[in-house]
C-alpha cells in the first residue's frame, strides 16, 4: 500500500509540474501581454485615421476655396483692380495653407501607415502564440490523459489493499503518513531502516526477527512501519 501512495503523490507532483503546464502559463500570460498590446496599437491607429480624415476634410476645404476664387477671378466679373488684387493675394495664400496641410497630411498619413504595421505584426504575433499555445496543450492534454488513467488504476490496487488491512493498522498508516512526508511504511534492509537510512541496534533486530509475522514492526528512529524481507 506505501508503493501505491508514494506512486500516487509521485503522480500528484508530476501532474502539478508538468513542463507542458509551465508552458501554457507563460504563453498565456505572453498572449495577454500581446492583447494589450493590440488594443493599445489598434486605439493609437483609430485617433491616427481620425487626423488624416481630419487632415483631408482640411484640405478639401481649401482646395474648394481656391478654385472658386480662380473661378471668379477667371470669369472676368471682377473689374475692380483693388478687388482683383485682394483676390489674387487670397488665392496665393490659400495655396500656401494648401501646401502647409498637405505636408501635415502626408506626414499623419505615415505615422498612420506605421502604426498599421504595427497592429499587423502584434496580430501576427498573437495568431503565432495562439498556434504554439494550442500544440503545448496537446502534449499537456495527452500527458494529463497518461496520469489520470495511471492514477486510476493504482487507486484501484490500492482500495484492494486496503481491504485486507485492520482498521487500528490503517489508522497508524494514515496518522504516520501524515507527520512523515508521506512515507509511514519503509523496507528494512540489513539492518538499515530505508525511511531514515539509520541502522538498528542489534537488540532491536533480534526482537524484529522474533516477532510473528503479523506483529507490527516500528522503527525505534522514525517510528515507521518497518517492512520485513527476512531479518536475521
């Protein structure tokens, strides 16, 4: 029964220290890391597109002004030359401010296109964490699969041992396993105690070899259960 528990906390640890789990955390603190990231970009690109839309509307707006002065002026309506002046002069400044929006609009343009590359290579990122996150899973899944039809089958073995053992013995067992690390049961081999590897007094192995069989045998160190193999 102590080889069936000790293979079921040995289960136990490797199934919460698997290095499949370590990686599906780190990937998926990666990938909120990266959502983050995504968001942010996106939230950066969408004020961007509203400067160039504004940007746009700017020089539009000015572009419509001027042809409708060079239209008036072209028309031959105008034939006050003071007029004609101011109209010239405001046509030479509105292409001036034209110019001067253009540069500003090219140059949110750009930043706008560098910001789209951006969201593009986070995205990227995070589709290519996603994938690596899935295949990680798999092998976590398949492992977990292993230790739980392991766990099965010993917890099976191990409920037909405890059938066969007295209640005052198992209480012992339960209590030992407990204030032991687990371990309430160790071979004795020659005459070393395998729970505390300390060697017993000579007294204490005549007394273990002339026991019955069924009497339970303590370690006078650990106070383990002492499995005997033939103590002479």
């Amino acid at each position: 029964m102590q080889a069936a528990d000790t293979r079921l906390d040995q289960l136990a640890h490797s199934e919460a220290s698997l290095p499949a789990t370590k990686q599906v955390n780190e990937l998926t603190e990666k990938l909120a890391e990266l959502n983050t990231d995504v968001v942010n970009a996106a939230t950066e690109l969408s004020d961007l597109e509203r400067e160039v839309r504004k940007a746009e509307d700017e020089v539009d707006q000015v572009r419509k002004r001027t042809t409708k002065d060079q239209q008036l002026l072209d028309s031959g309506s105008i034939t006050s030359g003071k007029q004609l002046e101011e109209i010239q002069h405001e046509i030479a400044s509105l292409l001036r401010r034209q110019g001067d929006l253009e540069d500003a609009q090219l140059e949110v343009m750009e930043r706008a296109e560098e910001s789209q590359n951006v969201v593009d290579r986070l995205k990227e990122a995070v589709a290519k964490a996603e994938a690596e996150r899935a295949e990680v899973q798999a092998v976590q899944e398949a492992a977990l699969a292993e230790i739980v039809t392991e766990r099965t089958e010993v917890l099976a073995r191990r409920e037909d041992l405890v059938s066969g053992v007295p209640a005052d013995l198992l209480a012992l067992y339960t209590k030992l396993r407990e204030s032991l690390g687990g371990v309430a049961a160790a071979p004795l081999r020659g005459s070393r105690c395998e729970g505390c590897h300390m060697q017993l007094a000579p007294t204490d192995l005549r007394i273990i070899a002339g026991a019955e069989p069924d009497e339970v045998a303590r370690c006078e160190e650990c106070r383990r259960i002492l499995i005997r193999s033939g103590v002479n």
